[in-house]
C-alpha cells in the first residue's frame, strides 16, 4: 500500500470518500484534494497505468493496514488447545461454569479438549455428559473427534468454528 507522496505516477484513476469515481487526475491535483478533505491518497494497485487510487480518512489506511496484518499473524498461528477437566457427578453451577469458559476460549480461536474420569461404571455418565456439552457448544464450536472412552477418562476435542 502506497500513500501520499510516495505515489510517484504523474496521472491517477481516483476514487472519492464516498466510493464516488472523479476520473483520471493529475498527482498533485489528487493530493490537493486529499490534503483539502484531510484524508489520506492511497494507491490500490501499481499493476495498471493510471494506477487506481482512492482517498481514505487521515489514519484510517494505516490502520486498516495494521489489522490486516494482524489477522494474517493471527491466521498463521494454529490454535491451541485448551484442556477443561470435567467429573461424571459435576454439579449444575460448576457445568455452567466450564460451559462458558469453553464458549470464551472456542470464540476466541482456541480448540477446547474436554476430559472426564471416571471410575468403575461411570463412562456411560461421562459420555452422556460429554455429549450434552457437544450439542450446548454447537454455535461456537464442532467436535474434530468422536467421544473417545478409553480406562479411566472420556475425552472430546471441540475446535472453533
């Protein structure tokens, strides 16, 4: 993204505030015009000739430059996983609890790993538990793997959406 005075083509295709189109100007002329609406000249692409170029808030390229390249950080990270440990015999305010600590962490770009132990005969309680957390989180999340039981914990990954 190219800005103001380093547009070095004499002639530009501009584009005004509002998304209205003013033709072909001269550079000087465009950046008159931008210093005059106090916005900024920002060139869309060097590919063709006149450049397209637009004028866009004071600060406001900048900014949306900064974020841009903030979300392609944040894209290239994987996420990663949280792991909530959850009892067959987990009381209904602790459930809600860890419901909603798993929405933040699921809204947020974090995968969530739910484990419960369990003892004896518990693991058809677990898998009942785990799945009534699956269909609550359904909005914010999906299951990446199927209820997983195995000797003495049951466990979900649940990844954002």
């Amino acid at each position: 993204m190219i800005l103001n005075e380093k547009i070095k083509a004499a002639e530009v295709q501009l584009t005004g505030l509002n998304g209205e189109d003013l033709g072909i100007v001269g550079r000087e002329e465009a950046l008159d015009m931008a210093r005059n609406l106090k916005a900024d000249l920002v060139c869309t692409s060097l590919f063709s000739s006149p450049p397209p170029c637009k004028l866009v808030a004071k600060g406001k390229a900048k900014q949306e430059a900064a974020k841009e390249k903030q979300d392609e950080r944040r894209a290239a990270q994987p996420p990663k996983l949280k792991e909530i440990r959850l009892t067959p015999h987990i009381e209904d305010h602790d459930y809600e609890t860890k419901r909603r600590q798993a929405e933040k962490l699921l809204a947020s770009g974090d995968a969530v790993q739910f484990v419960v132990k369990i003892q004896g005969k518990e693991g058809q309680k677990a898998k009942e538990l785990l799945e009534q957390m699956l269909k609550e989180l359904a909005e914010v999340g999906r299951k990446e793997t199927g209820i997983q039981l195995s000797g003495k914990q049951a466990a979900v990954r649940v990844n954002p959406l």
